[in-house]
C-alpha cells in the first residue's frame, strides 16, 4: 500500500550524504615479499591474476615502513582492489599480519585530519568498542607515518567477513543500532561537540533540477547504453518527484542534535567474526568521515544502506524497527528528533546524483553498480514515507 498522504501530512523533519565508498575490498592474490623484490615492489615484478592496471602498486620502501613499526620483515602481500579513496594492504611479516593503509583521497587525508581520526578511535578501542587502533611508531613515535609524500597508517588485521543487514538475525539488527548509539555516546564524550552548533543546511531543489538538465544533456550525448537510458528515465521521474513534493524541504531549525558520527557506517565497514551465525561483531572499520553531523541522521542512513534490497534498494522494514528501536533507546533519541532525520535523509537522497555526477562530470564509472537501487529506494520511500517513519520513530 502507498502513502505518498502521509509525506504530505507530516510536517516534521529535516541531511545526510551517502556513502562515497565502499572501502576494504577483496584482496587480491597474494605476493611474497623476496631479496630480490628488495624495497620496491610494484605491479610489474608480481605474477598476479586478472588486469594489472586495476591493482594500486605496493608501496615503495615497504621495509621502511614496516621498520618505522617495529613490526618486522615484509614475507607476504596482498594488494586490495582500489576502492574509491584509500588503498589498502594485507601484510604478513615475521611478527604477524596487519592492515596499512594509504591515505590518498585529498579531502580527507590531511595530517591533521588523519591524526583526529586516529584518537578518536584509539579512545574508542580503549572502551572496549570494536575498533581496530593504529599503531605507533616503533620508538613511541606517531601513529602516521609521511613518506615520499604519501601518508600511511598500520593496523592490527581483523579476521571477518561483511554481512548485509538482510542476512542478520533480528537480535543482530538490535546489536548492530545499539552498538551505533553506543559509538556515538562515547565520541561525544572523549570530545564534546559545540553547545550550539551551526544549522546544517539542505539541499536547494531549484539547483537540483538545473543539475537535472545537465545530467540529462550529458546522457543523451554520443551512442548511449543501457545505463545511460536507465539514467535518462530516473532522471526525468525525479524531476518529476521534486516537483511534486518541492514545498517538503526541511527547515535548518528542525535538525537533530548534532555529535560526532562515523560518517560511512555501511556493511562494507564493519566486519563480522568468521564462523558460523550467530556471528559476533568484530570491528568497525575505516573512519576517513568522521566528523560533525545530526547522528540521528546516521542512523537512518545506516538503515537505508544495511536493510536495502541490493536489486530494488526496497527496505526491511522488520529489521529496520529492531535497529532503529534499539539505537533510539541506547541513545535516547526522541521520537520527533527520529522524525526528523528520517524526513532530512529522505529530502537529501532526493535530491543526490553523486553517482551520475561522477560518471557524466568525472568520467569515473565506478560508482555505476551503486545506481540502480539508490534510484529505486527513493522512489519506493516516496510512495511509503509512512511506513519508513513509523519504522523509524515509532
């Protein structure tokens, strides 16, 4: 049954961004770390399976790195695919296997950004929350180490695999939004957020029908492919949409309170213990986003990315409620202060094309898998606005 009456009716509300990334890839296969490799290994001296030109290089200096450490000699590496910002690397050495990343996504992945990150969830592993800590350096030194210009960090490795939420038994969906609340209870803790923080702004629909039109001029150019007709239909049924629920922009004033969230908390981050359900939750992962935001707004868009139909983006809404329930009563978050992040994700997600942006402005098609159930779930959350909030606040 619809309900486009009841996003008519309910006047509550008001942004959360989606995902940029799906970090943490598969690994690729393996390559062993020998004399004659020396310091450099790179794509051209591994014998590797599929294209070369997918795999990051390993990064030069490799025992430099490992020796700043203290974590003994490189025997084994296994590149991850590239995601969209990091790389990643699973490293086995005489003292055991650990995970080094590589900062290169710019926006994130300044000294002093990277450092925040890294006491934030030091703080965070010291309460006992799953969360992987850097580590420092060998003689006592920083948890980031620059090098040749880049910059690098080494974890412990986590055994596990990711669930989607579809696969979690409902106390697995409580688990997964008490364990949320509970990250956020403590990042506001170790560093409280401004009393009074500036109102988060939302998105202009007039500037998005123009980015409308220019999507659009873009997918019509050339000899077209499915995804670009696929594109031009939601596109158009979008405008349609926006122009029908245009007065339905949230007001600044009505956000939730804001805190400090994660910023990517979607099934490729966290990990699960290996072995058979009912798995514990091992780690959470990749914290590039962390930063001040509405956090109820993260609990909503967790849901909408964990309990997706990974076809349809249609939702879950049994295991929605369990999540939702049991963040809202590990944080204590109100029902009206649900309502309205439901009501702000909603409208941002309305109004979001960073896929089709990346595509048609970047000429970066790795996003392209991402599309099609990120356009179907805001057209099903339209006709069921209803059914979401109530899943969601009450």
């Amino acid at each position: 049954m619809t309900d486009r009456r009841a996003l008519r009716r309910d006047r509550r509300g008001v942004a959360a961004e989606t995902p940029r990334v799906p970090p943490h890839p598969p690994v690729s296969p393996a390559i062993a770390v020998t004399d004659a490799v020396a310091d450099a290994v790179s794509v051209a001296d591994a014998v590797m399976e599929g294209p070369r030109t997918a795999l990051p290089p390993v990064p030069a200096r490799l025992r430099e790195l490992l020796r700043h450490f203290g974590t003994g000699e490189p025997r084994l590496v296994a590149r991850a695919a590239e995601g969209l910002l990091n790389r990643g690397y699973r490293v086995d050495t005489t003292t055991g296997r650990y995970f080094l990343k590589e900062y290169t996504d710019p926006g994130y992945a300044s000294a002093a950004t990277v450092l925040a990150q890294h006491r934030a969830t030091l703080r965070l592993h010291g309460l006992g929350l799953p969360v992987p800590p850097p580590l420092t350096g060998a003689a006592g030194g920083s948890t980031l180490l620059e090098l040749d210009g880049s910059r690098y960090a080494l974890y412990p490795w986590v055994e596990g695999r990711h669930r989607h939420g579809t696969e979690l038994a409902p106390e697995q969906c409580s688990e997964l939004g008490r364990l949320l609340a509970t990250v956020h209870r403590a990042l506001d803790r170790a560093d409280p957020p401004p009393a009074d923080p500036p109102a988060p702004e939302t998105a202009d629909a007039a500037h998005t029908d123009r980015l409308i039109g220019d999507l659009l001029e873009l997918a019509g150019r050339g000899a077209s492919d499915a995804f670009d007709r696929d594109a031009t239909r939601r596109l158009r049924e979008r405008r349609a949409l926006l122009e029908e629920y245009a007065d339905r922009r949230p007001d600044p004033a009505g956000a939730p309170p804001t805190g400090w969230v994660h910023g990517d908390f979607h099934p490729l981050n966290v990990l699960y213990a290996p072995g058979r359900p009912p798995q514990r939750l091992a780690a959470v992962l990749d914290w590039d986003r962390l930063s001040l935001r509405p956090q109820a707004e993260e609990m909503v868009r967790a849901a909408t990315l964990f309990f997706q139909d990974r076809r349809t983006g249609v939702l879950d809404l049994p295991r929605v409620r369990r999540y939702a329930r049991a963040y809202r009563r590990a944080s204590g978050l109100s029902p009206e202060q649900a309502a309205a992040a439901v009501h702000r994700v909603w409208w941002e997600r309305l109004n979001d094309f960073w896929m089709l942006e990346w595509r048609y402005h970047r000429n970066d098609r790795r996003a392209d898998p991402l599309f099609p159930a990120a356009a179907g779930q805001i057209v099903w959350w339209c006709a069921e606005y209803g059914q979401v909030l109530d899943a969601c606040a009450n």
